[in-house]
C-alpha cells in the first residue's frame, strides 16, 4: 500500500489483492530486518540509543504481516478452509511463511515491559526466535517468485551480513576471552 | 459451444470500449484538480489507443463474458523482454520498432523465406475474439484479441509430412527490449505447439485489442494466443516460425523443468509444484470477489479435450 502511494496515485494496479498483500508482505519483511539491525548499528556506532527503536519496529514488523497474513486468508481466499489447509500443509512456501508469523506471535505478546521482568532471563532466549522468523521471512519470499529471484536474494544477503556481524562480534570476544585464559594459566604455573 | 462458468451478460449489456472510454474521461475530469496533482499525465486518459482496424466478430468463437478493461489488459503484463514487474511492459515497451517486421518461416515446409507481416496477414480477413486468459500463476482476464486463425496461416506455407510441431520464437534485440540484458530467461523467448493444437480453429495469431492495433507491452506485431493454456504460452513479438519433426524447446520449460511443462495446458487438477491451480483471482473482479473455480482448459474443453485422448495430462503437464 505504502508503495502504491509512494508509486504516485497509481493506483493499486489491476490486481489490488495482490498488490497489496506483496506490499505488506515486502514492508513486513523489511521492517524485521529493521530490528535486526538495532544490535549491529549500537556496536557499529557504541551508542545504545538505537534500543530504544528495536520494540516499535519489532511491533510494526509484526502488524505488517498479520495484515499481511491476513489479506490472503480473509481478502484473497475468503476463508476457504479446504485451500487453505492445503496450503499451509503442502505448499512448502506458505508453510515457511505461516511458522514465521507463529514465531513472531509469542515475541509480539510477550513484548510488554511486565512480561519483560516476569520472564527474566528466558525473555532473551525466546526472543532469539526473531533469527529463524527472519530467515523463513527470506526464504518464503525466495520461493514465491516465478523466476527473478535477485530482490528476494538481497533480502537474504542483508539477512546474512545483520547475522555475520554478530558472529563476528561473538567471535571477537570469545577471542578476547582466549587470549585472556593463558595468562591466567601463566599466572597458576608461576605460583 | 463454449461453455462459461458464470452467468453470462447479454451481449447488449456489455459496455463498448468508447462508452467506457468516455465514462472514464468523465471520472477523469470529475476527479479533477486532485486527480491531477498526483498523477502523472500520462496515466490520465486510459482509454484504447491505436489505429483502428477493419475486423468481423467472430460470436462462435468468443465468450460471452466481459472483457476486462483496456488499462488492465494494457498495463498488467508479463512479458520479461521489457522486465519482470507486471507494470515494466507498458513503461518499457515504447522503445520497440513493430515496423517494417518481417518473418522468417522455416524448417519442414515447402514455401519458406522471409515474410513482410503484412504479406503474412494481407489474404486472411481479421476477426475479433474475446477470449479467456489464464495466466500460471493463476490470475485471468477476458480479452477481446483481433487476428486470424493461426492454421490457416500456417496452411499457407504448405507444411510436410514430418512437420509435427511448430516452434516460434520472439526478437532477440536487447537494444528495444532492456529486460534481455539481463539473463532472468534465456533468449531469445521460444515456444511450441504440436501440428494438431496449432491448427485448431481456437489458435489465433493476434495483431489487435479492442478493435485497434495492439499495443506493445501485449506482443505487437504480431503474437500467439491458444486460450487453453496457460498464458505463457502465447508468444509475443514473433520473428520466426518453423516447422519441426522434434518437439521444439521451450522458454518457461527450459528455465524450471519441473514447474513448467510443454503442453501447459490449463488444469485444475495439476497443481504447480508451488501453488494451487484449482482456482484463479479474476483481474477487474474488484478487492471482495472470491476467487474464481479454474476450469479444465480453461473452459474450452469441449474444443480441445479430443486432442488430447490418451495422453496422461497429469504426466505431460
């Protein structure tokens, strides 16, 4: 839709439906990345003032594809039970996309200030789940096109360098953490 | 003869291109100063554009259904040598030169040679037929084509025994068609029919939309439209058409083995290995229409399913 205004009064084109389900789809996916982004920017940059954006954009992520979602459930497939059994079972694109939402949906409810103490230590680890939603985000838009699959590769490859940063860094500080441990080995022989 | 799914309009109710033209000029203008500010002129008057050409409706061979509008028809394309967004066509297909055109005919026949369009279209009287489009990927429109029976054409150029298969194939020029600098498909485009389906009444070569030339983005000069199968079949921009004994290659088939067969006709039985071909969201139908049953090619079974007796349609996709 945000791109069908910012197309210029084109209008939503001659498959509405598709158009704007794709839109919602596309923001969705680039709003995740988004928040993916939080964590590598607050490194790149040391300051933490970035945080502050990781809850609302995370929400709007996850509001893009429950619209997203639900366009083509409710607009696109008018509910039909039968197809859409069928496509989340057997169509292995729409599969990836349905567990992504899933695995959004917890993160989404659990995003309040209160379930942040309530669950302590466990709120870090089930919101890691924002890793494979993402993935599945890229994957599920790769296998949805027909044949030119170079937009749906460069989300995938944004995904991959948000990712490699943090491998990078946690690289960096178990190196840090090694080259700490034989000096205190040193330490212990010299006593 | 044919038999449509929905009920159908009477012919009287189904508006002509000018009264919608006209109608549209009207919201046009009524959306005024609005309207005007956000959209680019060229998008303003939408209506059918072109030389108008001399042509006889051909009511047997044409649905009842209503076409869907010219600016749908014109600007929802697929059509790769121009890019692979739906609206690339009409934003890229201007740079195309349809004229002087030539054809060459080839391969197992006994008249061959290099072919003015003109010449191959001067001794066939144009016919306009509203067909049914159902694209693969499971969207469809009605579409009211102008062109001749690809048979009779075909007939012309006297073709042999062995000749079991016609291949076309689409202008390589990456000049006038930008979507070619990039190798998303192998070019040239090249599509097939066997003998039999290309001499079948329903096989139109297209020259016209909506009684007027057609327009670039839908495959001008001159292109294929079998409205039994899916959309990819209908080669566009046609430079060369040649009789063979061997079932020629094919673009889409080329590209993804699995997913796109040489028949392609339309099957609601046959699901693409991604998505489901059991129905189809029709183009114009507006945000709260369900999607529609697809039909067994595509409606025109009783035409065509006798081609096909004995081949396991399910196996030769």
């Amino acid at each position: 839709m945000v791109r069908a205004v910012v197309l210029g009064g084109r209008g939503l084109g001659a498959n509405p439906i598709a158009m704007v389900t794709d839109t919602l789809g596309l923001w969705g996916l680039r709003l995740l990345l988004a928040t993916l982004a939080l964590t590598p920017l607050r490194h790149a940059t040391g300051s933490s003032e970035w945080l502050r954006f990781r809850r609302m954009l995370g929400l709007f992520a996850f509001c893009y594809l429950s619209l997203h979602f639900t366009m083509y459930v409710v607009v696109d497939q008018s509910f039909n039970v039968g197809i859409l059994l069928e496509d989340v079972l057997r169509r292995p694109w729409i599969t990836l996309g349905f567990t992504a939402l899933l695995l959004l949906l917890p993160l989404a409810l659990t995003s309040t200030r209160s379930a942040m103490r309530r669950l302590g230590r466990r709120w870090q680890q089930l919101h890691y789940a924002i890793y494979p939603a993402a993935l599945l985000g890229c994957w599920h838009y790769y296998w949805q096109v027909k044949r030119d699959v170079r937009s749906p590769l460069l989300y995938a490859a944004i995904f991959a360098v948000l990712m490699a940063a943090r491998l990078w860094r946690k690289r960096a500080a178990i190196a840090q953490r090694l080259s700490a441990a034989p000096a205190v080995h040193e330490a212990h022989d010299v006593r | 003869m044919l038999m449509p799914q929905h009920p159908d309009p009477k012919p009287s109710e189904i508006t002509p291109p000018e009264v919608y033209a006209a109608r549209r000029r009207f919201m046009t203008g009524a959306l005024g100063l609005a309207a005007a500010s956000i959209m680019p002129p060229a998008l303003a008057s939408a209506g059918p554009t072109g030389a108008a050409l001399t042509f006889q409706r051909n009511a047997a061979l044409s649905t009842t259904e209503t076409p869907n509008s010219w600016e749908d028809i014109t600007t929802y394309n697929n059509y790769y040598e121009f890019g692979t967004d739906k609206s690339d066509p009409s934003e890229n297909a201007g740079r195309l030169s349809t004229r002087p055109w030539s054809v060459t005919v080839a391969g197992e026949a006994e008249v061959k040679g290099s072919f003015a369009v003109e010449d191959l279209l001067k001794p066939h009287a144009l016919e306009e037929r509203v067909y049914r489009l159902r694209c693969v990927e499971a969207w469809s429109m009605v579409i009211p084509w102008v062109g001749v029976p690809l048979g009779e054409v075909l007939k012309r150029f006297r073709p042999t025994s062995r000749a079991k298969y016609v291949a076309f194939t689409t202008l390589a020029d990456p000049r006038q068609m930008p979507g070619q600098r990039s190798s998303v498909l192998d070019w040239p485009y090249v599509e097939g029919l066997r003998i039999d389906e290309a001499m079948h009444p329903l096989s139109l070569l297209a020259v016209g939309l909506y009684g007027r030339v057609l327009p670039n983005q839908n495959g001008a000069p001159l292109r294929l439209v079998v409205p039994w199968k899916y959309g990819f079949k209908g080669i566009k921009a046609i430079v060369k058409i040649s009789f063979t004994e061997q079932m020629p290659p094919t673009s889409w088939n080329r590209a993804a083995p699995g997913e796109y067969g040489f028949y392609a006709n339309v099957n609601p039985a046959v699901d693409h290995p991604r998505w489901s071909q059991k129905t189809e969201r029709h183009i114009g139908s507006g945000l709260f229409a369900p999607r529609r049953p697809t039909l067994p090619f595509n409606g025109y079974a009783t035409e065509v399913a006798s081609l096909y007796s004995g081949l396991d349609l399910k196996r030769n996709f």
